[in-house]
C-alpha cells in the first residue's frame, strides 16, 4: 500500500497539498492516473501531469475553468462494491453532459482498460470517446 497526493500545480507556493490519501493499492492509483478529471466538494479538478516519487503517487492538478460539477438527477445506482466509468455525451458550449452509459466493472484491470480505450462499444456500435488536452 502507498500513499497518493493531489497537489496544486502552483510552484511559486510549493505545490501545496489538496487532497491525500493513505494506504491505496496501486491498482486504484492507476485508475486515477488514467483520469483527466478529479470532482471533489463541487470542485472540479483538472490532472496536469503525474509523478511517482518515494512512498508516494502524485497527480498535480489545476482548478478547471472550463468544467464545473453539475448535480445530475438520475437514479444513482449503488456506488460500492464496483467501479463505475459514466459514458457521457459532450457538447460545446454547454456544461451539461447527459449520461449514455455506466459501465460497471468488478476488476481494476478491465476498468482501467476501458479508460485507456478511445473507442467503446455500446449497443454493438463503436463510440469515439474524446480526450481532453
């Protein structure tokens, strides 16, 4: 088990630390690795960059001003037990991506294949899953 940090990409202050946590694997440290988002207290978060140092992950991240957290009103399905990715639809201009799809996985591996996908199959067709930066 390791310790992963989310600093603020801010050198001229230190990078100082937002948010840690202790005693993660590195099989969920790889997923967040994957992410180019990171949504805490209706912040949004967007990953810089990464970095492996002594006893410690790092994913340095800078506030979005491009994305705000919206409160979406589906029925949440249970969030424990899996791993959940939303498939969502992006559209310029506006902040409000409807949900096409959940995918559910029981193992890290899948999950985190999936998020290094660029195309997913939904309904037996392909979907070109956009990247940011």
């Amino acid at each position: 088990m390791a310790r992963l940090e989310y600093r603020l990409l801010d050198e001229a202050n230190g990078f100082p630390l937002l948010f840690y946590y202790d005693h993660i694997n590195k099989d969920e440290v790889s997923l967040r690795f994957a992410c180019d988002y990171l949504v805490k207290g209706h912040v949004v978060y967007e990953k810089t960059s990464c970095a492996i140092e002594p006893n410690c992950y790092v994913i340095y991240v800078k506030r979005s001003t491009e994305e705000q957290a919206v409160d979406y009103f589906h029925h949440a399905a249970k969030r424990w037990g899996s791993i959940q990715i939303e498939l969502r639809h992006y559209k310029e201009g506006t902040a409000d991506y409807p949900l096409v799809h959940t995918y559910y996985f029981k193992d890290d591996d899948d999950a985190l294949l999936h998020l290094q996908s660029d195309y997913l199959l939904l309904n037996g067709m392909g979907k070109n899953i956009g990247r940011s930066g």
